[in-house]
C-alpha cells in the first residue's frame, strides 16, 4: 500500500482523482495531516504553482506528497484565464463569475479554441518529478450540463458534442486533462 498526500483542500479534485488510482495507492488529504493554511500559489506559471504546492508540504511537513494546478487557456485571448483560472473573476475563486467573465469576454468571437492543462507536481523517496495533461476543445456559447466544478459546464472537449458538465466522471476521467496527467502518475508508480 503507498500512502501519499494530495496537496488540494478542493474536495472535487480529491474524489475525481481517487476514482482513478488503483485501490493500493491511497490519498492522504490536508485535512488528515492537520493542514488547514491556504498554500501559495504565487508562481506565474502552471508547473510552478504545482511545484511550489509540494515544496511547501514536503519542507513543513516532510511528507511525500503530489499537487496539481490546473489552467484553462483560451487561444484567442492569449492563453488567459491560464494560471489565473480559478480567481479570474477575482479572489473570492468564484465558478459561476469566472465562467461569465469569460463567456463575455468571447461573445462575437469565432475563434473559441481552449485547452485544460494540468500539471502534476511530486515529491518522492527524495526526487522531484512531474506529469502533464492537456485536454483541447473549445468555449461553448451557453452553460450546458450540472456535473463537474469550474469551467466544466462551458468546456466542450474535441471531438465530442458534450460539455464536461454533461460527462460521467468516468468519462470526463478518460478524455481530461486531470485524467491523463494522474495516468502517467499511476504508471510511475507501477514501473
């Protein structure tokens, strides 16, 4: 059994991607370590809010440990919301005003074109090492779907005719960003 901490107080993200591990690996939250701080996100990039997630934990902690950070970025408005995803309506990480933001932000535009990108940073048995995921797709006009968290009712992934909102997470698990970066996760651990 490998018991490892998932650096992320977002209780979605802990169930979605425990729903992927095989049943040997398990996830130790925050919550189960006595972590209840907010942990920095200051980097300017994806893998460098990941990396500066796993520092924190294994330097106050000295756990092994992974995090992600995950960013939506939009081709026409130069990658952004990027890593500013989850507060890109403002502070308070609020879904439903990010998704407005940014609905607005494209109305009238053609070109809708996005990716989710995840990276996956963690420390373990003392080395540093990371995974990506990149899911393409593109902004749909209009909120579809009740399922998943973020962006998820707005995103329609390439190739498909439903938003993430509208997928099992079974689904979404298969197709997704976060999807593909925890199966390179589960492959290292079963090299």
């Amino acid at each position: 059994m490998i018991e490892i901490v998932f650096a992320t107080n977002n209780s979605n993200k802990l169930h979605e991607v425990q729903a992927q591990l095989p049943k040997r690996i398990k996830l130790i939250s925050l919550k189960d370590i006595g972590c209840n701080e907010d942990i920095p996100e200051t980097q300017n990039t994806i893998e460098g809010n990941a990396i500066q997630k796993v520092d924190y934990i294994k330097k106050k902690y000295n756990l092994d440990c992974f995090a992600d950070d995950t960013g939506l970025e939009v081709e026409i408005l130069n990658g952004e919301p990027g890593v500013y995803s989850a507060r890109y309506a403002g502070p308070e990480k609020n879904a439903d005003d990010n998704i407005q933001k940014l609905l607005y932000k494209l109305k009238d535009k053609a070109n809708r074109k996005a990716q989710f990108k995840t990276v996956i940073a963690m420390h373990f048995r003392g080395k540093l090492i990371t995974f990506e995921g990149i899911c393409k797709g593109e902004i749909t006009e209009n909120i579809m779907g009740s399922r998943g968290f973020g962006y998820d009712p707005i995103f329609k992934p390439l190739g498909h005719s439903k938003t993430f909102a509208q997928l099992s997470l079974n689904e979404k698990n298969k197709i997704g960003h976060r999807g593909h970066a925890v199966a390179q996760l589960i492959d290292f651990f079963e090299a």
